[in-house]
C-alpha cells in the first residue's frame, strides 16, 4: 500500500512538472514572438523561423569563418618558414 502511494505521488509531481514545462512562455529568437515551447530547448515560435534565423546568421558566420581562414593561411605561411630555415640549418649542419 505504502509502495502505491508512493508511486501516485511521484505520479503527480510528474504531471504537475509537465504542466509546468507547458505553461512556460517562451520568446521567439527570430521575432520576439511569444510562444509555448513543445521542447525545453525550443528557441523559435516555428520552423519557418528557425530555417530563417540560421540563414542571416549564416552570412556573419562566413564572415567569421573567412577570417579565420586569412589568419590559418598566415600562420601556416609563419611555420613553414620556419621549417625551411630549420631545414637549412640542419643542412648546414649536416655538411
């Protein structure tokens, strides 16, 4: 009997935590549009939305992305000037 009180009491607060989730607001982070989330991670009031905001995005992202590549291409440039002194030394020393 204990075991079973114990069961619909963690039944409850199951449900009650459910309600909960369900009755959190949340705001769209393309529109600003208030919605209920289905997931606690949901962050857009649809997939339309969603679709959209990854696609602006995207454009600052290659920004990003193509300098980082200027700043590899550089470093590589540094490194293997440092490997072809290193090279000539070990040459000059190998003589």
């Amino acid at each position: 009997m204990q075991d079973e009180d114990q069961l619909g009491q963690s039944l409850k607060k199951l449900l009650a935590a459910a309600k909960e989730r369900k009755a959190k607001t949340s705001l769209c982070k393309y529109c600003g549009a208030a919605f209920h989330p289905k997931r606690e991670w949901q962050a857009f009031c649809s997939a339309g939305h969603r679709v959209m905001y990854h696609a602006e995005s995207k454009g600052k992202a290659s920004e990003l992305m193509e300098d980082t590549i200027e700043l590899l291409r550089a470093r590589i440039a540094q490194l293997e000037a440092e490997n072809a002194g290193l090279r000539r030394l070990n040459g000059l020393n190998n003589s």
